[in-house]
C-alpha cells in the first residue's frame, strides 16, 4: 500500500510538471500565432499603401498603364478596402477618361457600387455605368437596366428628366415602341419646364410613327411646329410633317404643310421639287381631274 501511494505521488508530481510545461507551450505557440498574424496584417497594409502610392505616382507622370498595375494589385488583393475603393475609382476613371478601354471602365465602376459605402459615390458610379452603356457600348438592353435602377434611387427633378428620356430612348432603339411610349406618357404627365419638353414629345411622335399611327404623330407634329417654331425649323418638323401626311396619302395636306415651310427652308429647291411630285401623284388618285402644270 505504501509503494501505491508513493507511486501515486510520484505520478502526480509529474503529471503536474507536464501541464505546466504543456500550457507554457500552448501559450508560446498562441503568442507566435498572434504575432505571425498580426506581422502579416501589418505587412498587407504596408503593402497595399506602398502599391497605392507607387499607383499615384504613376497616375501624376500620366503613366497610367504602370497606375492601371499597381491599382488593380490593390483591388484584387484587397477588394472592400477603403483603398481598394479608392483604386477601383481610379481605374473606372483611368479606363473611361484616358485609355478609353468602356468595358473595363464599366465593371470597375460597378466595384464601387458593391462595395462603397459612399451613397453618392455609390450612385455617380451608378450613373457612369448606364450613360457609358447607352452612350458609348450601345447595348440598349443592358442601358435599360442600368436606367431602372437609377430611377429607383432619389434623385433630382432634372435627373429623372434625363434618366427617363434615356430609358424610352433606349427601348425605342430596341424598337420597343410601346414601352418607349409608357416611359414618355410618364414624363409628359409631370412638371417639367415647357423648354424642356420639345424632345419628348419629338421623341413620342416617332415612336407612334414607328407604330404607323400616323393620325397622333400628326396632332403632335402640328402642336410642335405651333408652340416651338424655332425649335422646328432646326429639327425640319415640318417636312418629317408632311412626309407623314404622304404615308396617309393625304397629298393636299402634304402640299400645304411643304409651301408653309418651302421659303425658310435651306433648300428651296429639293422643297419645290416634293410639291410638285405630290401634286403629280395628286393627280392620279381616284376622282383627280388629272395634274396641271
């Protein structure tokens, strides 16, 4: 019992020795961890200031293929950094404004809209992405999109002017009439300054001509020349006027229209020449007396 109870002590004496060296261990290799880590963190923010820097000194020697490098290092390393924001910013710009690459341009602007956390920078990156996509890309499909996301966001007065115009803009080169026609009914219902109203409505009355519904292109054709005379010289609404009365075979109206507009128009000439066409097909139709001279 005695060499049990010796040996029992020996054991714990022991045992004892073990976790105090166990947990000196432990300790040690957290300690190493968490100096490893935070060695590692500090080296990746040293590292992506030193590339940040090294990006902006590039930019300022308009060296922007080595600035394109060094910020897109930052914003593949990084992602959802403040500088990695900043660097996508940069490339947006760099791509849209200098090496003219739209492509490349557009998927770093919708970097920041992902992951700013700057509700304005948020929607002019926004905005850039849905002007680039109809303006320069023309991809009317995907301009829509981008136009209806913006006009989910709060905006100005004048920016949902322009947003919607580009949106019934685009569905109308996608020849989607009907709905270029809904965007426009929209807009037409609010209040707009009346200068700013003369596009719209030009723009609606080619969507109903584009339609074939010629009898409303009309009633707007004749409302623009009436409200915005100088506006319809310089957009020739009067001879988009009377080629439409032309489709409708309505030839004597065609005629009337041309000889209001014949002396202000730059070509006198070409404006006499369709009158006297028209009055020629005038003449054949059923019930004419025949054309004279």
């Amino acid at each position: 019992m005695k060499t049990v109870a010796l040996v029992t002590k020996v054991s714990l004496r022991v045992s004892k020795r073990h976790l105090s060296l166990l947990g000196t261990m432990m300790c040690s290799t957290f300690f190493l961890v968490f100096s490893v880590m935070l060695s590692a963190c500090s080296c990746s923010m040293s590292s992506e200031k030193l590339e940040f820097s090294r990006a902006e000194k590039a930019k300022l020697k308009n060296d922007f293929r080595s600035a394109i490098i060094h910020y897109k290092n930052i914003v593949d390393k990084s992602v959802r950094s403040p500088l990695a924001i900043h660097s996508a910013k940069e490339l947006a710009n760099i791509n849209h404004y200098q090496v003219k690459d739209i492509k490349v341009a557009i998927t770093y602007y919708k970097h920041v809209v992902l992951y700013s956390s700057d509700e304005k920078e948020r929607f002019e990156a926004q905005k850039n992405i849905a002007d680039l996509n109809f303006s320069q890309t023309q991809d009317y499909g995907q301009a829509v999109v981008e136009y209806s996301r913006l006009l989910e966001l709060p905006r100005s007065p004048l920016e949902d002017f322009s947003f919607r115009m580009a949106l019934a803009r685009s569905h109308f080169y996608l020849s989607n009439f009907y709905q270029a026609q809904v965007e426009l009914d929209v807009l037409l219902a609010k209040n707009f300054e009346r200068e700013l109203l003369f596009e719209p409505l030009l723009l609606k009355a080619n969507t109903l001509l584009s339609s074939k519904k010629y009898d409303e292109a009309t009633v707007i054709l004749n409302n623009l020349m009436l409200e915005y005379p100088d506006r319809s010289k310089v957009e020739t609404i009067g001879l988009i006027l009377a080629v439409t009365y032309e489709e409708q075979k309505n030839f004597s109206k065609a005629i009337e229209t041309l000889e209001v507009i014949k002396d202000e128009y730059p070509k006198k000439g070409f404006i006499e020449g369709r009158i006297k066409t028209l009055k020629e097909r005038q003449s054949y139709l059923p019930g004419a007396r025949g054309w004279k001279k």
